[in-house]
C-alpha cells in the first residue's frame, strides 16, 4: 500500500518515475550507510517482510525532499508551555489513499530505551515521543531554495531525535546544525525534572531558525514560515494563503479558552479547514488531502492519545507506552 500510493504519488506530483525512485532509494541508503547502518539494515528487513524494493522503500523514507518544491498545505501543529508543563497536539494530513498504512508503532532497544511514533509503513518515524520525554511534530513548508543535493531526510530527523535525544537541548542540537535538501518544521516538546522546553526548527537546505512560544506560551504552526527562511524564500502562501487563515484561527481559538483538541476538529476556514474530509469532487488525484489522524501528547508522563481519524468524529484514545518517563542523567 505505502510503495504502490507512493510511486503513482511521486510520479504524478513530481515527476518521478521508477528508476528515478530507485536511483533516489540507492542515493539514500548510501548516505544512510555511512552514518547509521543500522537504519539501513531495518529498511533491508522492512523491505524482506513486506516484499518489497528496498531502494524504492528508502526513496519513500525521503519523499519529504522527493516532493520538493511542489507547495502544499496540510497539518497543523499546537504546543503550549505553561510553567513547567508542555503539550504538543497536532493533526496529520495527507492523501487519502494512504490512511490504510498509518501505524502507530514502538521500538524498544536492547539499553530499555524506547520511543512510540505515529508513521506510515516502511517509513521510519514520524510523529511521537520517547522514553524521555521528549516528542516531535511535523509541519511541510517549501522554500525557493528547496532541491538542494544530499542532506538529512526530513524523516530520518524525526527517527534521531526520537531515538537518540534525550533532552530538549540535545534535540536543538541536532536539528540546528542539520542539512537538509527540503524545508520542513520540527516542533519539539520536551519535558525535564527542572521544566519544560518548548520550540520550532524551521528546517531549509540554508540551515534553521529556531521559533520559539508566544508571551502566553502558545507555539502554533501551520505551512509557512514564522522566522525568515535561512535559505530563499517561503512559497507557501502566495500559493496556499489558506496556511495563513489556519494559523490565525487556532491562535485565536487557543486564546479566547479553547482547548487545543477541540481547535484542531474544526472545519474552518472553509477553503482550507484545519479537519479535512478529503477534497472536493473533481480536485486532481494528487492534489487530494484528508485528516488521516491526530495526536495529543504530554511529554511530563510521557502520554500520548490519539485519534485514528478525524477528530470532529473520532475520539481520542490513550496509547498504552511501555513506561514512566525517565530522565536524562
């Protein structure tokens, strides 16, 4: 499901065809094998269970850059940092034809150590948190310098800074000084005995800005860029100024009391609603957005709930995770 959507994704989107996927899958894994084999080797095994490419498979784990270039607006991000307490909630959209591979997975390591993320089959990480508190959200944004050659894949991030960091300072390091060939923003919600940490990185192949709450504690993002871009500039609301409506509503609704749960299952605004039920008829097939699912975690437990589809109309339920937070030393 994930590798057939995808193929026809990349192909019609962005012009990808099959063994330009694989000449980008070999790209990828080359890179992969130099710094983190062991990613490569859970891909090969990934790929040997499910009968599948492996370059195709670690293509798709770089589809974030694949898609360069090709504006689109979807997701949106709520973190709140009140005293010494953090919240991160986000819903997650993408093309409909994909909700059957969405997985809510845990990898617990040979140290104890584990992280849970909500993800598509064969892609690495995607959103979730740790066994130390520490969680990530993801919101695509596009920049004229998208494109760039090599870099980090914007997932395989997500996959280290759950795996890997332990602290909300450890997560800024890495994501601060990562390259990247495509924009992405990482929100990172982290808990600690001594409080909370609470930021963006607005990731572009130039480097990343960091953005941090509002005066009230409020970190809202949507598809473009709150700091200036490190790298060209932001092509997102020339083309989707539906980013910019999303973004002033929740920041109002999260100011006047609601809660941030209930701001995300809203249906407005109408040209581009923060809870989508798919596209109108006639939109072009990869052009097609839906809310797939939605999340609600608070890294202090860590906890973590989900909702397994629109959240207008499906509940959210709390994830069982194999333990209490353990702090870094």
């Amino acid at each position: 499901m994930t590798v057939a959507t995808y193929r026809r994704l990349l192909r019609e989107a962005a012009g990808v065809g099959a063994e330009e996927l694989r000449v980008a899958g070999a790209d990828v894994a080359e890179r992969l094998q130099s710094r983190w084999p062991e990613l490569v080797s859970e891909l090969e095994g990934i790929a040997q269970g499910a009968r599948q490419d492996v370059l195709e498979l670690a293509a798709i784990n770089a589809r974030t850059e694949l898609l360069a270039g090709t504006p689109r607006s979807e997701c949106s991000v709520i973190g709140r940092m009140r005293g010494p307490s953090v919240t991160l909630a986000q819903t997650w959209d993408w093309h409909p034809d994909l909700r059957p591979a969405a997985l809510l997975w845990t990898v617990i390591r040979a140290d104890g150590s584990w992280f849970t993320t909500a993800t598509e089959a064969g892609i690495l990480a995607k959103l979730g948190v740790n066994r130390h508190g520490v969680a990530c959200a993801l919101n695509f944004l596009t920049c004229s310098a998208d494109g760039a050659a090599g870099g980090i894949p914007i997932h395989v991030l997500l996959r280290l800074v759950l795996e890997r960091c332990s602290t909300g300072a450890e997560a800024l390091l890495l994501l601060r000084d990562a390259r990247t060939a495509a924009s992405s923003c990482i929100t990172i919600a982290a808990a600690s005995p001594g409080g909370g940490e609470l930021f963006a990185a607005e990731l572009t192949p130039g480097g990343a800005r960091i953005v941090r709450p509002d005066a009230d504690g409020w970190l809202v993002h949507t598809n473009h860029f709150l700091a200036a871009p490190a790298a060209g500039f932001d092509t997102q609301p020339d083309l989707h100024p539906g980013t910019l409506l999303r973004r002033r509503q929740l920041v109002g609704l999260v100011r006047s009391g609601v809660s941030p749960l209930d701001a995300l299952a809203r249906h407005e605004p109408s040209a581009e609603p923060v809870c989508r039920h798919d596209d109108p008829p006639g939109t072009p097939w990869p052009d097609r957005r839906a809310t797939l699912l939605a999340i609600d975690i608070e890294p202090a437990g860590p906890s973590l709930r989900l909702a397994a589809g629109p959240p207008c109309a499906v509940p959210f339920e709390a994830v069982r995770l194999p333990g209490r937070m353990v702090a870094a030393p």
